[in-house]
C-alpha cells in the first residue's frame, strides 16, 4: 500500500471499530424499558424536547418567551411576506421524506424561515396533497374495518398569518384521508391576517375543493379561543373537530375520533400527535405510550406512561385512553356537548392555557378526556412563535392560566400563586365570576377530586404527603434537582446539593407520598441502583418516575435518616457534595431534615 492509502485504511478501520463498539450496545438498549431514561416529549417551556423514535433525546429549542414579529427581523419585508412563493415539485416530501433543498439557496432558505418560523421553502417544494406512511399499528386496520352511522364532523381550522402551503396541506390531508360521507364541512377562521394570499386567493381557492369549505374572518385579532368560538358557532355538524393550521392527517385518523364521541358524547378525543420537523418536513410518527399532564408551572407536558397504566396500554393498545390533559389544538368533541360545558372562557387572549381549562372542566364536570392511539395526525412543532403577543407574552400567557387557577383549581390555585410570581401578579385582573358561575351550574367535581382519580401519579403537594425541602443537617444544604439557567429543570441527571435559597425555590422542592416515593415537578423521583456491585456509594438520581423499588425510600424521624428500601443503604452527603446511598452508618453524614413548606 502507498502510504496516503495506508493512512486512510488505518484511519477507516478505527472509525469502523468506534462504529461497532457505540452501535452494538446502542442497538441493544433499544429492546430495554425505554422510560428510565427520559421524562417526557417537554413541550412549550422553556426548552421544547423530545425523544425520537430511536429513544435519542433531541434539544429543540426554545419557546416562551421567544415570539417574534418576522417584520422586525433582518431582510423581511412586507412585499417578501405577502408574496405566495408556493412552488411545488411532484415528488419532493413524497411518503411523509424530508425536503432537500439545493446549497445554492441555503441564503434564501434562511430568510424565509423567519416568516414562519419553519422552512417555508421547504414546505412550498412539498405538493398540497403529498403521501405519507400509513403509520397505525395492525389492529388498528381491522378495528375500524367495520363501521356504520358515525356522526358527521365539521373541521374548524383558525389561523392567523399561517403560510400558504401549511395551511392547504392541512385541508388537503383531511379531504384525501377522510370518508366522504363522514365531513360535513370545512370551516376556516382568519383571525385578522395580514398577508394578501389569505384573502380573496383564498376564498377562490377553496371554491374547488370536494367539501363545501368556507373562511369566516374576524376584524380583529382575537386570539385562538375567541376565533375557534367563531368557527364552532357556525358549525352544523354534530361533532366539531379542531386541527391546528399547520397538520397533516394519516389514513384512518377520523374514524376513531368520531367512534369514540359517537358511542359517548362527553368523550372529548385527540389524535396521536405526530411529529412534522420545522426544518426538514419530514413525517415521524410519536409515541403512543404517552398521556397528557401538566407541570408545577402550568405548563403541557407529555409523560410516559408508568406503572399499572403502562401495563393496560400495552395489554390493549388500540382503544382510546384517558389522559389528564390535552395538548389543545387537535381534538373532537360532540357539538351540543361542546356548548353544554360552556365552550371556551371567551376572556382568553390570543394563546394559551386552553387546552388546561378545557381538559379540567370535561374531566370535572362529567366527561373524559382520551387519546385514540389509532388515530394519528401529524402537528409543525416550531421553536419559536411567529406572530405577535399584543401585550407580551407573559401578560397574555399568565393572564390565562391565572383563569385556570382561579376557576378549577381550589387550593392549588393559591399553589400556583405562591411559586409563580408573574401569575401571581396578574390574578386580581381577572374576571372570572361568570366562569365560577358556570362550575356551579353543572355541579363540577373539585380539583381534589380530579388529581386523586384522575391522575393519582400526579407530583403536586397534598395534605396526604410530604411538601418541602430535603435539607442535609450537617450542611444544611438542600437536595436540588439539576437546574439550567437557574430555574428550568433538566429532564433527568444527577441530584446535587446546594445552599438552600432564602425564598424557597421550586428546583429545591420535593414530595414525598406515603408510599415512599419522593417526586418533584416534571413526573421525575429521586432514583438509587439496586445493587450497583462497581461503586461503593452510587450518586444518587433524579430519573422519570417508573414505579420501581429503587425509587422507594423511608425516612426514620428518630434517627433522620433515610433508607433506601431496594438496596438497604442510606442516602448520605461527606462535606456537602451531592447526595449518594452507601451503607448505613447513622453518622452525621446521613442524618436529613424534612422541612415542611406550607403551600396554600
Ligand atoms: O392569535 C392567534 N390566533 C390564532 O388563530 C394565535 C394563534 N392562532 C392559531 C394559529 O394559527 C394556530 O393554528 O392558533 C393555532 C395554535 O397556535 P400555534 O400553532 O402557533 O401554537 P402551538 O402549536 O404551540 O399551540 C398549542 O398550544 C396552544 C395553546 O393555546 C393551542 O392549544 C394549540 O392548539 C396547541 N397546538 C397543539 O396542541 C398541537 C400539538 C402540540 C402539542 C403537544
Ligand atoms: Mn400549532
């Protein structure tokens, strides 16, 4: 061999050794309980991730607080911005593929994302009514197989300065992969756009469709709840089916949606909801082993499913399930029931918090909230908003969730409150007498009620279990969960031991049920190993909560130690380090003080 070759050939067979040495176990972990490692798919927080079908853990990027006027960002202009640049080419994003677009247009690639905030190029390459995967499971086929007199549903799309092709593609999906016989009607909401093509090119455009499809435009702009209110008030059909204006629906999505509401019409039902990528548009079917809650903030939050329900998912993983919570955009709901229940809090601004008050209120007022795991409909998930907040984004955003809290929540209302200054701040500007009105009017359930049957896994404080601080006595420092940029959990990692803040903090706060299980914000638990036969004193956790023995610990008030059941060791910290278990000693080491924080 010459000797360029030869360097190349030694160079190749490292790589390939590497290759082998990170894939091979890689490739095996697969097969393992995936749900040790992750939390959740976080979404609208701070950091928006998610875990990708190969089970890798995928930083998105950032949201609240992040929304942006395209008109205040370099080189958009307001011709570039009324301009319909859709120009579609038959087979680009065929079968739900990513886009490729050419080098020589990356310049321009990159300008046009700030319009959208995705890759509007990308999108405008991809054909109105492109294929995607059929992405059900097998018995999902023959369960639908077979279905006579299911309601007819009216889709009501809102949008507001939603890009040309997102926004046709999304009817384009439901008209191409809907019976017939089951779509009464399409209905449109502009709320106040200002981009030409919305207007008369789309009222032209819709002229042709196969179902009868109409735009209702508000004057002004009112926000997503008061434009779907709009839609719903028109809708003749018996069932209302709400898609965000950016999805795509996959064969077969309707039919259980309309199955549920039609067999229970206080059934309230969502869609898997699949994966479009903002950058690419490539289709990636999600996770169906997945339920809708909520964090400390309020704040959606996917979360694996645990413990018995994991078990009944997998047992029967084709009827619809109950969740907690909805994401919001993506549901059917019984018409009548709709109006019944007190459709939406009309005070709601522009985004936000919705989707809470809708789940907390069919959940306690005598209905259900269920995903249909057969039905999948894919959603843009973008970074960032592209429009504006008139008011801020906090202003709106809190300003709704204090609505929420007051309304539903009972004493976690004064929870909430307590830890999140900015809510806090803008609770006495709301009205809500007319919505504690309504609660009464239909004898809803309390909160209580709700976290106990509902979601008896939840992580909130009650009077049943511990809520505070886990202080190190010798230190006085407090167990931490790992933090980024101060405030914002991690999914997972290490616990750490830090000086333990004046004001208590929400990342140095702990639950601890009667079970022994301490969790916090984000469904995530302080974790120990079993046997680890490598480290004499193993770090001690914070991993998604699984319902494992290792998760499982007993604090001894007379000797403050804590035991960590599975293993028999104690959790200790030498100095003040992070916390760790290693054989029980009742040194000072291991001696803890549970600090109760009052919360309501
Ligand atoms: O002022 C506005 N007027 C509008 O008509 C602001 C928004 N909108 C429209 C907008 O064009 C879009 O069609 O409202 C819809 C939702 O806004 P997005 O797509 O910018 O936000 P999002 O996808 O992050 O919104 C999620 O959270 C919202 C909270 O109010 C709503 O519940 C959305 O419906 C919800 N989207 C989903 O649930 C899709 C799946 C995401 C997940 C998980
Ligand atoms: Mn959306």
């Amino acid at each position: 061999l010459r000797k360029p070759c030869r360097t190349w050939s030694i160079v190749l067979s490292i790589v390939l050794f590497m290759g082998i040495l990170f894939v091979w176990p890689w490739k095996r972990r697969e097969a393992e309980d995936p749900r040790d490692d992750y939390v959740s798919l976080r979404l609208l927080d701070n950091q928006r991730d998610y875990i990708d079908r190969k089970g890798v853990h995928v930083v998105v990027g950032h949201y609240i607080g992040d929304s942006v006027d395209p008109l205040k960002t370099p080189n958009i202009t307001k011709d570039l911005i009324n301009k319909n640049m859709f120009d579609p080419r038959p087979f680009e994003g065929k079968n739900g593929g990513p886009v490729l677009v050419p080098a020589k247009d990356f310049y321009k690639m990159q300008q046009l994302f700030q319009i959208n905030r995705f890759n509007l190029m990308a999108s405008d390459r991809i054909p109105l009514n492109r294929s995607l995967p059929d992405v059900r499971r097998k018995g999902c086929i023959t369960r639908y197989a077979n279905l006579s007199n299911l309601p007819k549903t009216s889709i009501i799309i809102v949008f507001h300065n939603e890009a040309w092709s997102t926004l046709l593609r999304t009817v384009y999906s439901v008209i191409d992969r809907s019976p017939r016989n089951l779509l009464e009607e399409i209905i449109f909401v502009d709320d106040n756009s200002d981009r030409d093509f919305l207007k008369d090119a789309l009222d032209e455009h819709i002229k042709n469709l196969k179902v009868p499809t109409k735009v209702l435009r508000s004057r002004n702009r009112i926000g997503l709840v008061n434009a779907r209110l709009l839609g719903a008030n028109e809708a003749k059909g018996e069932v209302l089916t709400f898609l965000d204006a950016h999805c795509e629906c996959t064969v077969g999505w309707l039919e259980p949606l309309l199955e549920a509401v039609a067999k229970n019409r206080t059934r309230v039902v969502s869609p898997v909801i699949d994966i479009i990528n903002d950058d690419t548009f490539s289709y990636t079917r999600s996770f169906e082993l997945h339920w809708g809650a909520f964090n400390w903030d309020l704040h959606f939050r996917w979360l694996a499913l645990n413990g018995r329900l994991f078990k009944e998912r997998r047992d029967n993983i084709v009827e619809p399930f109950k969740t907690p919570a909805m994401a919001g955009g993506l549901f059917s709901m019984n018409r009548d029931y709709f109006f019944e229940l007190g459709s939406y809090d009309d005070q709601m601004k522009i985004w936000g918090g919705e989707n809470l008050e809708l789940s907390f209120r069919v959940w306690q007022c005598g209905g259900s909230v269920e995903i249909a795991p057969c039905s999948h409909v894919g959603h843009l998930f973008r970074k960032s908003s592209p429009y504006t907040f008139p008011g801020g984004v906090g202003e709106i955003l809190y300003g709704n969730l204090a609505r929420v809290a007051l309304v539903w929540m009972d004493e976690w209302a004064e929870f909430y409150f307590k830890f999140n200054a900015e809510a806090a701040r803008l609770r006495d500007k709301q009205p809500v007498r007319s919505r504690l009105a309504l609660r009464k009017k239909l004898q809803c359930k309390s909160f209580e009620w709700y976290l106990d049957n509902i979601w008896p896994e939840h992580f909130f404080p009650k009077d049943d279990r511990f809520f505070g601080r886990i202080v190190h006595d010798s230190s006085k420092k407090c167990i931490m969960r790992p933090t980024t940029k101060g405030t914002y959990s991690q999914p997972s990692g290490y616990a750490v031991l830090e000086t333990c803040m004046l004001r208590p903090i929400l990342s140095q706060m702990f639950v601890m049920t009667k079970d022994g299980v301490i969790m916090t914000d984000e469904s995530v638990c302080l974790d120990a190993p079993e046997n680890d036969t490598q480290h004499k004193t193993p770090k001690v956790k914070i991993m998604a909560c699984s319902g494992h023995n290792k998760q499982k610990w007993q604090y001894d008030e007379q000797t403050k130690t804590f035991l960590h059941v599975s293993s028999g060791m104690c959790l200790q910290s030498k100095n003040g380090e992070g916390p760790v278990i290693a054989a029980c000693t009742r040194n000072v080491d291991q001696k803890w003080l549970l600090e109760s924080i009052p919360w309501k």
